[in-house]
C-alpha cells in the first residue's frame, strides 16, 4: 500500500509587481521580492501574464476556488479533485473520476511549479493557466458544467463578494476572474529546497551517496538531463517517448493540437520535482513506480515511427537503476501540507 503523506510544497504569498509582463520576472528589492525556494531562487524565468499580477487577495480567492465542488454541475468535483495536495497535485490513481464517476483517458499532472510554465495539460492545448483553468470545468467528463452555469453557481454563493472585490476591486464574478484568482494559486504552488537542492548547496550530507551515484547517470549515460532541464526538471517541450504507441489506437498527444506529423505520441515533459509523490507516471498512467519508469527507458522505450531519436537503450546496470531512482527521490521538497480551505457560504 502506498504512503499518502503531505505534500511537499513551497506556498508563496507575497505578491509580484503590477507592472511584470510575461515573460522573465525580474526579482525586486524589499518585501516585494517573490519568495520562492531554495533551488528555484536564481532568477529563472518566471511566466505571469501582465493582466494578472500575483497578489495575495488573487491566491486566497484562488485557493478557495480550487477547493471547491461548487464549480461543477452538481457540486462534486473541485480542481484538488484530479489535483491533490496529499499527491503533490496529483491524484494518485491512472485516471481521476470526474462527473458521475466518468474516467477521462489521461493522468493528472502536477499542478506544482507552473509559475515557471506556459503551455499547459500533456498536449500543450492551453496557452497558460489561465485558459487551463476554464477547462475542466466545462468538460463533459470532469466538471461537466458550462461558463454561465458555473457563474450562475458562484453568484448564489454571498460569501464570494468580499473575495472578488479584494482582489478585483469588484464583487462581479465574471470567467475571466475565476480562472485568474485559480491561475494565480496555482503559480503560487511551488516545490524546492529538496535533498538534491540543500546538496547543490553546499550541503554535504544532504544527499545519498547512491543518490549523488544516481544524479550522475541521471547527467551522464541515462541521458535524462536532455528533456528533464534543470532547475525544474522539464524542457516545458513535447516528445514522443514509445509510451502507448503499441496499442491499437494510440493517443496521438500533440499532433491532435498542431495536426504535424512529427508531433504523433509526443507530450509534455513532466518536472521532476516531488515524483516520488505523483505516481502514477507517464500521460497515460501506465507505471505504477519510480522503478517502472526507468526500466521504460532503459529498453528505449516502444519502437514507433516518430519516436524521439534520444530515446535509446541504455544498458544500465541494476545499481545504476537503482541509485537513480534514489536521485528522483532527492528531488522532493521541504514538507509543507496545504490545508483545505473555509469555502465561502
């Protein structure tokens, strides 16, 4: 049985100037400095759309918003539903039930650190978190609801005024609202000051040594660092790694968004920070274990005709899969449990 211990998170409040435009958020001086955790504090590149500047009355509205059932149709399914705080924003099953019980075909990502992202879900159909968000809410299979029925929702809640007025300088609940308040938590949520990060520090004692063996090939002959960049893990790009493409009808990922031919099974790589808590793995859910993953690509993957030409065997030894399977470990942050929240009444 599978440990559900609290998810490691890094909830930062403090706000971001008005003035930041997307693109690279330069830190300011004083308590307007974004707070971000050690491993992510080296001023990289951070993703905030100029109409919706990070403000703590935004991520409380925000937090409240991604707890809540009452978005959806029947008022059963919340973002934290397929996002869960106790599964680093995961969900901790291949499939998350959404309206009446309906499983959709794709696991559920992270939600963490997506302040440093654009493209969103496994396809790269939404341009930011902010069109994320209006997502679920309308599919049939997860929050089943439409715009004006969700707003029709909210509006019969009093409770909400006082939140949108703090954060909008209005009581009007509008979409656009929802998603930036929902948008602005979500980037609020982020992972660092891991085993590996207090080790890069300085820290000598901080990382195994079969950890610090597994970062090695992790850098070197698993050829991992290739999609999995630092200091987020991720290239944000889509690849086609042989997962699903045996099956008779595969899901064909980010071709179904662009429609080119080189973007058959490829989708977007996932960070690696707090994997050990997000299982199970791939888009398709399909490894149940950290151990799973690495055998996956140690054989090269599934054999297709537009399979990423970095994707190879690797002929790893059996302490080498080991130890780098300990390095992914490593790479979950500093515990900090997200509680949910009083909802508005």
């Amino acid at each position: 049985m599978r440990r559900k211990n609290p998810h490691s998170v890094f909830l930062a409040l403090l706000f971001l100037p008005a003035m930041c435009s997307f693109g690279q958020v330069k830190k300011a001086a004083g308590p307007a400095a974004i707070k971000v955790p050690l491993g992510l504090d080296k001023g990289y590149s951070q993703y905030v759309p100029k109409d919706n500047a990070l403000t703590p009355a935004k991520i409380e509205l925000g937090k409240m918003l991604f707890f809540d059932e009452r978005l959806s149709v029947d008022g059963t399914v919340s973002c934290a539903t397929c996002h869960h705080p106790n599964f680093g924003f995961s969900n901790g099953v291949q499939f998350s039930p959404g309206f009446k019980g309906q499983l959709g075909n794709r696991n559920s990502p992270t939600t963490l650190n997506r302040l440093y992202s654009t493209a969103q879900f496994w396809d790269g159909r939404a341009k930011s978190l902010e069109e994320r968000a209006l997502g679920p809410i309308q599919s049939p299979v997860e929050m089943a609801n439409t715009l004006p029925g969700m707003i029709s929702n909210m509006n019969k809640i009093a409770g909400y005024k006082p939140y949108f007025k703090r954060a909008f300088g209005t009581e009007e609940i509008t979409p656009e609202r929802v998603a930036q308040a929902i948008a602005c938590f979500e980037r609020a949520l982020l992972s660092g000051n891991s085993a590996f990060d207090r080790f890069q520090a300085g820290e000598q004692k901080a990382l195994s040594e079969s950890a610090q063996r597994g970062f090695a090939v992790f850098m070197g002959k698993g050829n991992c660092s290739r999609c999995h960049v630092l200091p987020n893990f991720t290239d944000e790009q889509f690849h086609n790694i042989g997962v699903g493409m045996d099956k008779p009808n595969p899901d064909l990922g980010r071709y179904d968004v662009t429609m080119s031919q080189k973007d058959k099974g490829a989708f977007k790589t996932p960070t690696l920070r707090e994997i050990a808590e997000t299982y199970p793995y791939f888009h398709d859910g399909s490894a149940q274990t950290l151990e799973e993953v690495v055998e996956h690509f140690d054989k090269g993957g599934i054999p297709n005709t537009t399979l990423d030409p970095r994707i190879k065997p690797l002929g790893l030894t059996p302490v080498e899969k080991k130890d780098l399977v300990q390095f992914l470990k490593a790479l979950t942050g500093a515990p900090l449990k997200v509680e949910r929240p009083v909802l508005p009444e």
